[in-house]
C-alpha cells in the first residue's frame, strides 16, 4: 500500500469509533441523526470508492507524476516548510473550483451527486463518495504538477484536505462564530448539502471558505429556512452500482432523446437539470417537491442486526482488500473487488426490503461459502488448513440460516407476500 491507503486504512477504524460518538451524543441528546440503511448505503459507497482507488492510480497519480517531472516550471523541495504549506492553500483552492464544476457542469455532477444523495447529514455522509470522480476529477490539480509541486507533497495534502472535511458533515456542531467566517464549518457545510433554494450551489470550500467569500458562492445558514439534505432528484435506492449511474443513465437519455447534435452535446455540459426544450416536452419529470416523503423502507429489528453484522464482516473484507493490494495477482485483485462490489450491492437489495433482496443475499452467502470450500483458501491466502476452511464456511452458511428464519418469522404484506418488518 502507499502512504494515503495506509492512513486511509488506519483511520478506518477512528472514523467508525467517531461515528458511534456522535450517535450516542444525539441519542442523548434526543435527536435522529443516523437511520441504519442510509448509514450502510453511505458506507457502503465508501468502501466502493477505495477499491476503485486502488486501481485508478495509475491514472490520477501516474499523470501527476509524468507532468511534475517533464512540465514542471520550478524544482521545488519536499524538505521545505513553506513548499508544503503553499501546497495545501493551492490544494484547498483547486478543490473549490472542481467542488464548483462539480455542481455546474452535469457530467462533473454525474460523479458529484453520490456523495448528495442521503437524506441524512451525520459524519457516515462524509464517507460516502463516488466512484467515478477519479474519470475527470484529475484535471483539476495538474496545475500544481506544472507548478513543480512533488508528487509525495501532493499526496499528502490532499489527504489532510479530505481528512478535514470529515468533520463538518454533523448537526450535532453549532455555530462557531469567527471559524465560520473564514474555515469551512459544519454549519457552512451543512448548508453545501441543502437543497432549499436559498442555500443551493453554495459553499464550495473544503478548508477554507475564504474562497466562497472572494468568489460569491457564500451562504450562511439560516435558522429560520433549516437545512434539507438530499438532492432534487432523489435516488430512492440503497443499491451503490445505481447511486453512481443514474445521473449518467438519465443524461444520456436526454441526449439520445435530443433531436439536435447540438443539444446531445450540452446536456452533458451545462448545468445539472438542464435539459433540451423538445427532451423536457416528450418526456417530462415531476417538479422538485421539498416536502417529499423520504425514502426509508423499514426494516424489522432483527433485518436490521442482520445488515449490521454483514456490512461489518464486508467491511474486515474490504480492509484486507486494501492491504493485498499491491501483493495479489492483477486477476485475483479485480475478482476481489467484483465480489466486494457486488456484495454491498446485494446487502443494498436486501435493506431496501425487497423479494429480490433476499435471493440475491443467499446466492452471495453462497459465493461466500463456495470459494474457500472450492479453492481450499480465500483471497490473499491461497493455502488454508482443513478447520480454517470449515470455519470459513460456517460464517455464511450460518448467516444463511439466520436469514431464512428472519423471513419466515417477519409478517407480510397483505397481498404480495413481500416480507416487511414485524
């Protein structure tokens, strides 16, 4: 692993121990921060968005790297204070202009809009993040490689810039005067993530909000017009593989519907919402309503300890996947991650309370139980004993049996059979 995956699979478990605290603080405090499925599905995309990390950095990085030593118009030093904190400011202030093409430009938001879609605003939101950003998002930062910055200074910065951010993404923190003015806060983020009108397309700034302030997309937020989270097209699923397309399936939609080439064109470019006047009469869409009903399918008390238990084992999966990343085959990598995916996409299935949920849960605890039983390992650890294999295999073959009774013992729904909670 590189430096960013290893701090990023150290913090892991800090982030998750941060996360029980600001839940019991507004237990408390008698607030509802946290509903378990949002919690999972944001998770869940974030566990997403390191796989794909670990094999777009030869993109990202790699470009960096190639542009920092052939274009780089100064030499400067990794050793140097002043190098590194000039990194960061420049880090902090290309940041605000992809965060603002981001919310300008539909194919940036295609990406973007991951991390808007939870209805909820708690600091599993911050962890949420997309799986695609890493197609364009790259661009955005070369002027640093031009400047002369050195690939480890950047890695770093931009590390602590993301690092940062996790924090803001709370309704538990209040206003904190002079802070808000000049750093990015939770009350100034709080407002980034509404989609009231007074608050939409503001506060850019992943550090500082300085940059809003000098560029004129700064808003404070208004006790009297509370925040809304979400966005104005709600995803109203918990699956991770739709939340990262829909905004592309929808845009290329339009533009295939789009009679001029002209219009196929821009509706990729302009901004978020914007559609051709001849797509928008054919095939129209209902008008944003703030006092929509949310998307909470419910579950029973003990689906919801089932998904918990199963996110957690996903998620011990997912942090040796990060640590094999540079030892495992290329082929073993990508089928890890493949079976990674598609697993958080079942669970995602299964917390939406659907038929089809359950189905594809068994055939995942399934594959879960037939690879170590047909490869005599797992992956990383081609070589298992006779008892750990066995072992391997009881996990889900006993969480199928859980399963099972879990929906043999939950009510149903009148008329459909579809299992709801008791």
């Amino acid at each position: 692993m590189n430096t960013q995956e290893i701090i990023i699979t150290w913090a892991t478990p800090v982030f998750l121990v941060l996360i029980a605290l600001e839940l019991l603080w507004a237990r408390l405090r008698g607030r509802t921060v946290y509903h378990t499925s949002d919690a999972i599905s944001s998770l869940g995309l974030g566990v997403i968005s390191q796989i794909v990390g670990v094999f777009s950095k030869i993109l990202t990085l790699g470009i960096y790297a190639w542009c920092a030593q052939h274009l780089a118009l100064f030499t400067l030093p990794a050793n140097n204070v002043l190098v590194w904190v000039t990194a960061l400011i420049a880090y902090d202030f290309l940041y605000y202009w992809l965060h603002r093409a981001g919310h300008e430009v539909n194919i940036l938001w295609a990406a973007h809009v991951v991390h808007h879609q939870s209805e909820d605003y708690n600091l599993s939101t911050a962890l949420r993040q997309t799986g695609s950003g890493v197609l364009l998002g790259w661009l955005f930062y070369l002027p640093m490689a031009v400047i002369g910055y050195p690939l480890e200074v950047f890695v770093v910065v931009a590390l602590i810039d993301l690092l940062y951010q996790f924090w803001v993404h709370t309704e538990l923190v209040g206003r904190l005067g002079w802070f808000d003015r000049v750093f990015c806060s939770p009350s100034n983020h709080r407002a980034h993530h509404a989609v009231n009108d007074k608050y939409l397309d503001k506060n850019y700034g992943g550090i500082l909000i300085l940059w809003d302030r000098l560029f004129g997309t700064f808003v404070e937020e208004d006790d009297r017009d509370p925040p809304v989270f979400g966005t104005r097209a709600p995803l109203r699923s918990w699956n991770p593989l739709w939340a990262n397309a829909e905004v592309y399936w929808a845009t290329f939609k339009d533009a295939w519907h789009a009679r001029r080439w002209r219009d196929k064109l821009l509706v990729w470019l302009k901004p978020p919402g914007w559609r051709p006047a001849d797509v928008a009469a054919r095939f129209p869409k209902p008008a944003f309503d703030i006092q929509r009903e949310r998307f909470l399918p419910v579950l029973s008390r003990g689906f919801v300890i089932y998904s918990l238990v199963q996110f957690a084992l996903l998620l011990v999966m997912a942090v040796q996947f990060l640590d094999l990343a540079k030892q495992l085959p290329a082929l073993a990598l990508f089928g890890y991650a493949v079976f990674l995916v598609l697993s958080l996409t079942a669970l995602g299935a299964l917390t939406e309370s659907k038929r089809s949920g359950v189905l594809l849960e068994l055939l995942r605890l399934l594959a879960t139980a037939a690879i170590p039983l047909l490869s005599g390992g797992w992956f990383g650890v081609p070589h298992m004993s006779p008892g750990a294999i066995a072992a391997l295999a009881a996990i889900p073959a006993g969480s199928a049996l859980v399963l099972g009774w879990l929906v043999l013992s939950t009510p149903r729904q009148a008329g459909n059979g579809k299992p709801i909670p008791g």
